[in-house]
C-alpha cells in the first residue's frame, strides 16, 4: 500500500465502503491484503468475524471475537501523500468499548507501533508506555485533535489557555500520542465515528489516562460499529483531563 501513498493510482476512487466513505484503490489494495491473512488465520481453526471500514461485517466462521480493521486509517493523508497514516488492528469480546480486549495501531509510513491488552498496560515499540509530562504544572501546553475546521471553535475555550495546537490527519495516531504524553490532551468535538478511536482510547485507558466524551462521560458502553458516533476527550495524564473538563466548562468549579 505504501507506494500508492499520493499517487494517482492509489487516488483512484471505487465507490463508497461499508462505513460511507469514498473507497479509492489504495484503501482496497490494503484491505484485501489484510483479509486475506486474516483469512488464513480463520481457515487454520480459529473462526472469528471482522469488522472493516470497507468490506463491513465478513463472517469468518463466528459472529465473536471480532477483529476491528482500518488498514488505512488517515485516507486524506494517504491520497496526498502525508506520511502520517495509521493501520488499526483491534479484537472486541462483545459489542461495546468496555469488550475491547486487544489494540493494535501503527504508523505505516514510520513504522512505529502500539498495542494494549485490557489489565495488561499499553506498549510502544515493544516497550511498555510511561507518559512524559512536559506541561508546567497546572497547565496544558499541547492539545491534539482531528476536528475539521468548521467545528474547532467548540473547542475554544479549551484551546484559548493552551499554547499549541496539532493536528496530524489520523484519529488513531493523534489519540495514541496522547497515550505517550506526546500530546497533554486530544479533544475532538466532532461526533467521530468511535470505530476510529476505539483500539486507540484502550491504549490511552492502559498507559493510565483517562478517555470520556467531551462532556466528561464514560465511553465504556459505547458501541464499536461503523455508525456510532461521539465526541472524545482523552489524556494520559487524569489531573490534565479533568483540567480540561474545568476549561470546556464540564469540570468542578
């Protein structure tokens, strides 16, 4: 998939997938490839079904667990060939985000990678993950999201006491920096589809943060699907997310 990344092949549109997005030839090569290992792995006695962005529910010989898969998670960033574009890898027990057991994410183009087993921690390269704080004290310095412009001034309260913003075009990739501390907080105020940030909010909640909607609610009933949709506010760091909360106006006065 990676040589397609900003060519007009790989640009080439085929319709639209099973989660309403335009399906264009680079989210099809990868996916294919993808299902095809994960057809194998079934074959070999290990029935399962798998949920994908483009294909949408394929029995492979059991309704669970279910493999969540977006092997090109960030298509904006693919088509114009940004090198920041994320695979996601997630095993669910059941139908909601506290059934999410296993969270894969990688950076394609970098090869970084991050997992998390539920009761297990979250890792990074293979090493465990221990957030790095740099804010001061009582503050935010950095806030990550993926909202689209017409929805960033939700978040200004918030984004009015931090010094920087970043957005790096991929869901999943931004909310995992919020697991290493690489970012203080990610909020997005888009009601974004939570198939995209599902695997990533279990590295967040394994790293030790803290993962609600923007609102300060749990997302632990929320289903994992290609239509649920919600706000998400995270952080590694539970002081720093509440502190949030206290900005957006949803905190303890």
């Amino acid at each position: 998939m990676v040589p397609l990344l900003g060519t007009e092949a790989g640009r080439r549109e085929l319709g639209r997938g099973a989660g309403g997005d335009r399906t264009v030839e680079l989210d099809q090569r990868a996916e294919t490839e993808a299902l095809d290992e994960l057809r194998a792995l079934a074959a070999g006695g290990r029935p399962f079904s798998v949920l994908s962005e483009e294909a949408g529910l394929v029995d492979l010989g059991a309704s669970w667990p279910r493999v969540l898969l977006d092997p090109v998670d960030g298509s904006l960033n693919a088509k114009r060939g940004l090198p920041v574009v994320g695979l996601i890898l997630a095993v669910l027990e059941g139908p909601t985000m506290a059934d999410l057991s296993l969270a894969y994410v990688a950076n394609l183009v970098s090869g970084e990678r991050w997992h998390a087993e539920r009761g297990g921690g979250a890792f990074r390269d293979g090493q465990r993950i221990r957030p790095t704080r740099s804010a001061p004290p009582g503050s935010i310095e950095l806030v990550g999201t993926e909202s689209p412009t017409r929805d960033l001034h939700e978040l200004d309260p918030l984004l009015r006491r931090a010094a920087r913003l970043r957005l790096l075009g991929s869901i999943a990739i931004s909310l995992v920096h919020a697991a290493t501390g690489g970012v203080d907080v990610y909020a997005s105020a888009t009601r974004m589809r939570f198939f995209d940030g599902a695997p990533s909010c279990l590295i967040v909640q394994e790293a030790g943060g803290v993962v609600t909607d923007l609102e300060g609610r749990s997302l632990a009933a929320t289903p994992v699907d290609l239509n649920t949709r919600s706000t998400v506010l995270a952080s590694a760091h539970p002081d720093l997310h509440g502190l949030a909360l206290e900005y957006l106006g949803h905190g303890r006065s």
